[in-house]
C-alpha cells in the first residue's frame, strides 16, 4: 500500500510526529491500539474520521520504517 498520500508530517502537529491525513491522530497511536489487542472495527468506532485505509496505511508506514532500520551484525 502507498502510504505517502495518508500519513503526513507537520512540524506544528502532534510534535511532527506522522499523523493520518492532517489529523491529530499520530500513526504510533494506532500501532499501539492495534497492539493492545482492539480491532480495526473498534478502532473506527472510537475515531469516527478514520477509514480501514487509514489504519492499513499506518501498518505499511511501520513496516516500511522497519525494512530501513540499519542493521547490526550479530557478534
């Protein structure tokens, strides 16, 4: 999933810190949501101006910035 279009950064948002699509609902929010056990139903339920996408884009994000991480050899 192309996730540019969804997650933004704003210096004066949230302490520029990627939110979804303007809004004041960081993507580490979500991840932690997510984490904590609650599904993507109740998510929505609980953030109204939140799609599926939003939450799909949250996780390609994540993902994304996981397959950047430099790698440290192992000893």
């Amino acid at each position: 999933m192309d996730y540019r279009h969804v997650i933004t950064l704003e210096p004066g948002k949230r302490g520029g810190k990627p939110c979804i699509r303007g809004l004041r609902i960081t993507v580490y929010d979500i991840l932690e949501y997510l984490a904590s056990g609650m599904s993507d139903e109740e998510i929505l339920a609980d953030f109204p101006d939140l799609n599926l996408d939003d939450i799909r884009a949250c996780l390609a994000f994540a993902a994304d910035r996981e397959r950047r991480l430099i790698s440290i050899p192992a000893a």
